[in-house]
C-alpha cells in the first residue's frame, strides 16, 4: 500500500485507484502500520511481567479498546482498500508480463460476435524457440472444429494455448501470436475434469456437471468460446457419440464457437451432419528413423494415422 500511495502515477484508471487509498488524513499503510503495533502489543500480554500489572494498569482492556476504535473508523474501508490493491497487483502484473514479452502483440476487438481470428497462434508459456505456431479462424460461418490425432501431437496444448491467449487478450494484455483478431467471449473448458474422492462424484459426473455450466452460459448476451477436451471419455462409445452430437449441436445453435479434441474417430462425422458451421481438423506424426515425430501443425482433414500401439511398444510393452 505504501508503495502505491507514493507512486506518481500519470495514467487517470491508476489515478483513481490511487484516489481510493485516502482516507482523510491518515493514508492505509499508516492506519494498517499503527493496528499492527497494537495487535502487537496485545501479544505482549502473555509476557509474566504484564500479566502481573494487567490488573492494576488495564494494560490489555486498553489495547483492545484502541483495536476497537480502529475498527470503527477504518473497517468500513478496509475492503475498498483491499480490492483496490487487489485491482493494482493485478495491472502490475500484467505490466510486468507485457514488459517481459515485447514481440507479443496486442488483440483487435471487433463488435460483430462471434469472432476469433489469430495468426500464428501459439502457447504464451512454452519458450519461444519451441513454440509451434498456427493460424485459426471462428466465427459465424465456422463455429464448431473437430481436431483429431495421435498422441502427443499437441491436441490438449492447442486447446490450451487458444484458451490462455483470450483470457489474456481480455485482460488488456498481449498474446502470443502474429495479429489476433476477436470480440468479446465468454471463455469456458472441460480440460483435464478431475473425480472426487471426497465428494463422492466420478470423473464422468463431474465432467457433464461442467458442460451443464458452459450449456448455461450460452444463455448470456456475450458469445461462448468452448474448449472441449476429450468429451465425455468416461462413457462408452455409442453413448459418447450422441451426447457429444448432441451437446455440440446445440451449442452451434445457440452461437458458441469453440474446438473439441478426440481420439475417437467417429466424432469426426459430426461436423459433416452439423454442416457448414463445422469442419474437421488434425495434428499428426511420422516416423523417422524408427522414431516418431511431432511437427504439431494443425491441418485440415481427419487424421489418418495412430500412434498408440507404437508408443506401447516404445516403452517395453508387448502389444
């Protein structure tokens, strides 16, 4: 607090936070300095020495009757105070990391909605010289891209990367990609959905909880972005199938964009009964010297290959 109050800010938002921090004449470090002092001085009171005069001094009746006063005059300000810091922590960190990454660029916002249109687009926490780029295009003429492939190819952090970049982009922060292009998205995710020992709910129960939420959100004025990865794999294959058709479906419907990863294949049909609005994407591998490898370059299509039984076998199990 103390180092906000001094800073000479320029910017008005900063200002008017800056504004918040007063109250009258004593600033909050100081207030929160001198209950600090008292609170410290009410530990004292344990001390043997004190103990034997607390009754003939009220040492601690007076220590808590100064608390109490503080209270009064200061608690009504306290949470100003701490969401105001709350709101400053966050722009410095999101100065710090802008400053941190000076190729990033920062995002367009457009007011037709759905939009999201990114060139070379990659994950903001992976080192820039093992980024793998790629372009991706949502809107309202292609809602909905189903991305297959392999293991390892880069599915899950595809997803990830698309989500950490809007989240960012909406935060006033650059994002990792060549030019970004959006309006403003409600961000959801089904993304690695844990079970619950504790709370006695499966992996599968507590997965299509979390797509009854982004179902509900779709219900807002602001357009959803869903990030869907390997939906419901709790289930049995026919029954993933339709509720994945059917939970997509409705989702285009109602304007979400978004992606769904899959190992399944036959996922991949649904863009075609879904049409236009859909289409079917991929990541693959090859071998190379008895070794498979990963470009992690997203291309148009159904993938037409599968690693699993080679990735087995890689490690010593005999398939």
């Amino acid at each position: 607090m103390a180092a906000f109050e001094r800073e000479p800010f320029t910017s008005p938002r900063l200002l008017q936070l800056q504004a918040r921090l007063k109250h009258g004449s004593t600033l909050p470090s100081q207030a929160i300095a001198r209950l600090n002092r008292w609170v410290e001085f009410l530990e004292s009171a344990h001390n043997l020495f004190v103990r034997i005069l607390d009754p003939v001094i009220f040492y601690r009746l007076q220590f808590v009757l100064a608390a109490e006063s503080w209270r009064r005059r200061f608690g009504p300000s306290l949470r100003v105070w701490l969401e105001t810091v709350g709101e400053l922590e966050a722009l410095a960190a999101l100065g710090g990391y802008t400053y941190e990454r000076p190729a990033d660029v920062f995002p367009e916002f457009v007011e037709i909605m759905p939009c999201f249109e990114a060139r070379d687009l990659a994950h903001p926490l992976l080192p820039l010289n093992r980024a793998v780029r790629n372009d991706l295009r949502l809107d309202r003429d292609l809602q909905l891209i189903m991305v297959s492939g392999p293991n390892m190819a880069g599915k899950s952090t595809f997803l990830r990367g698309l989500g950490v970049n809007t989240v960012l982009a909406q935060c006033g922060a650059p994002v990792r990609a060549a030019s970004l292009k959006l309006s403003p998205l409600q961000v959801t995710a089904s993304i690695c959905v844990l079970d619950s020992l504790e709370g006695g709910i499966s992996r599968f129960y507590a997965e299509i909880r979390r797509l009854k939420q982004i179902m509900d959100l779709t219900n807002g004025s602001v357009p959803v972005l869903f990030l869907l990865d390997e939906l419901l794999s709790g289930t049995n294959s026919h029954d993933r199938l339709i509720g994945t058709r059917s939970f997509v479906t409705k989702l285009v419907e109602r304007g979400a964009v978004g992606l769904v990863s899959t190992h399944d294949l036959a996922l991949t049909a649904i863009p075609q009964e879904i049409g236009s609005r859909a289409g079917n994407f991929h990541f693959k591998d090859h071998l190379e010297e008895g070794q498979l490898r990963f470009d992690y370059r997203l291309y148009p299509g159904i993938v037409q290959t599968s690693n699993a039984l080679a990735l087995m076998r890689s490690i010593g199990l005999e398939v």
